[in-house]
C-alpha cells in the first residue's frame, strides 16, 4: 500500500533532524520535510491559507482558535520549541526599572503581545511578581528590524487592549536605546543588549531563578506544539499516532548524540555541566512530549490566556490534543 504524503513545515532542531535525514520515518508516511527556520513564516503560512499539512505552530494562537471553535486545525503534545522566559527582559538603566512591579506605568516594547512567549512573560510578572498588566503601556513592533512582526493572522482579543504600533521604521533595540520604550520583552533581546551598556536584562540572575521556578512550579514554558489539518486527520486519524511516535524517536537520537561527550555535537563549551544539570533539574529528559509531564506547564497557560482575554474561559489540557495511542 502506497504511503501517505505529507508535507512538515518546522525548524531543523536538534530533536528534527532525524526526521529530515531520513533516519526516522513515520509509520505509513512519506514526510517531506520543509526548512523554515523562522517560526513566524510558518505560523502565517498555516494559518493564512493551510499551505501545509503538518507544521510547527504557535501554542497561543492554536489555543486561541480552539477555545474560539475557530481552529482548522488539531494538535499532538509534541513541542518543537520551548524555552524558560525570565532572561528575555530588557530594561533601559535609566528608566527606573527595578524590580518587575516598576515596569506598571513604562512603556514596554513587544513583537506582538498575543504571541506565545509575551503570554508567558505577563503571565509570570503577573503571577510571580504582582504586576498590574493593564498599567503597562504597549508598543508593538519587530524587535531588531523595522515594521512588524510578520504577517500574523490571530483573532482579536476579547477585551480590547490599548497597542501602539511602532510606525517609526526603527527596531525596538532602536527604541529602547532612544528610551522611546523602556523596556522590551519577547522571543528574542534587542541588540543594543551587546553593545550598549545602558541596556540590560530586568533579571541578571534569569538562570538560577528559571532552575527555582521549574523546581518549584514544573512550568518549562511551551512555545509551539505540532498541527495537523483537521480535515486530513479526519480522513487519515494514524497519521497522529505515527507521527507522534516518530517524533518521539527523533527527539531520543538528538539526546543520545548530545550526551555522547566524546567530541562535543554543539559548541557550546561546557556542555558537560549542562548534561549534568539536564539530569539534576530534568531527570535525563529536558524536552518531555505529551501531556502529563507538561500539564503544569499547559494549564498555566490556559491560565495565562485566560488573565489576557485570550480565551473567556480555560479549557480542558486533555482536550487540547488528539488521541496518540
């Protein structure tokens, strides 16, 4: 019997690239592998006109869409992407930003505020640092190029929320320089961040206290989840379960090289206190698939959704995803 066709949109990560070499092949799927290393690209394609069939895919915007019954779409607790948050504060010295509660009243430049990671950053000053959100004056816009963010297509919020967009041509690394914001917060750091000393993180110490808040909370933040096309699971529901068990055998050989220490994989010089930390804080598995070891981490979210007019009311985590098993 001929194999299925299916095209995958996602970034070449570590925990991928067996799927894109070949080494791994999804039961009765013949996946062609698509390289987009810039998730926003990907996130507009699928979500603008369905251009592939499977894909890496905003959590937030595929959240939002589901809570709205507004979703062409289903998932599998695969994340191709996640990272911890606290480090990716930006603050001008000189705009007396303290402590997090002094952020209520600045202006605080973000790519896109309904996006995954800004999510989980106002989530965290709100529930970890008491931060009145609705007194943070927002300026939207990309963070080390001029314009926007992409192209989004995300649905509105359900209480509207005073956004200035960045019309000036000039990054938001441009504008916390000119203290035009005081701060940024997003996927990424301006990059005045290298260069300008005036520029710096609201959190030096973001490692340590990442490790006590994942001790404490279990949250290890999700940034993207994999879609599928509703229609195509319909018509062919083992394309989940195939595809979640090739995933999960690609993302076991990414960590079997990683932890090989005969000639580091990554340049990354002390990989060997990382691994030990991966065991330490992660038990050996940094990066768990599937729902019950990330529920913590997923009913934050819909917590934090629900705090930002995501979604009026948190959904279940359960039915976030589609039967694997």
């Amino acid at each position: 019997m001929a194999k299925l066709q299916l095209s995958f949109a996602c970034g070449l990560y570590d925990r991928m690239q067996p799927l894109y070499t070949g080494e791994v092949k999804p039961e009765g799927i013949d996946l062609n592998f698509i390289v987009i290393d810039q998730p926003r690209a990907i996130f507009d394609r699928m979500a603008g006109a369905e251009e592939f069939d499977v894909a890496e895919f905003s959590s937030s915007e595929f959240v939002q869409r589901f809570a709205n019954k507004q979703c062409p779409f289903v998932a599998i607790p695969v994340f191709p992407s996640r990272a911890f948050r606290h480090g990716f504060i930006a603050v001008h010295r000189k705009a007396g930003i303290k402590i997090p509660k002094n952020l209520e009243g600045k202006r605080v430049g973000v790519p896109l505020l309904t996006m995954t990671a800004a999510i989980y950053i106002n989530g965290l000053l709100q529930h970890e640092y008491g931060v009145d959100l609705r007194k943070i004056r927002w300026v939207q816009g990309a963070m080390n190029t001029g314009g926007a963010h992409g192209s989004p297509t995300v649905l509105p919020l359900l209480k509207p929320i005073a956004v200035e967009q960045n019309t000036s041509n000039k990054s938001m690394s441009d504008l916390i320089e000119e203290r035009a914001v005081d701060a940024t917060l997003g996927t990424s750091l301006p990059e005045a961040i290298r260069s300008n000393p005036d520029i710096v993180r609201l959190f030096p110490d973001y490692v340590e206290l990442e490790k006590a808040f994942y001790k404490r909370t279990k949250i290890y933040p999700i940034m993207h989840l994999v879609a599928i096309r509703k229609q195509l699971y319909e018509r062919h529901p083992f394309v989940a379960t195939s595809l979640y068990n090739a995933f999960c055998e690609a993302k076991k050989i990414a960590l079997e090289k990683m932890f090989n220490l005969r000639a580091l994989r990554y340049m990354t010089p002390f990989l060997m206190r990382d691994i030990d930390e991966i065991y330490e804080v992660f038990d050996g598995d940094p990066w768990p698939y599937g729902i019950e070891p990330n529920r913590p981490t997923l009913e934050a979210f819909v917590t934090y959704l629900t705090d930002q007019s995501l979604i009026a009311a948190p959904v279940r985590v359960d039915d976030l995803f589609v039967p694997t098993n």
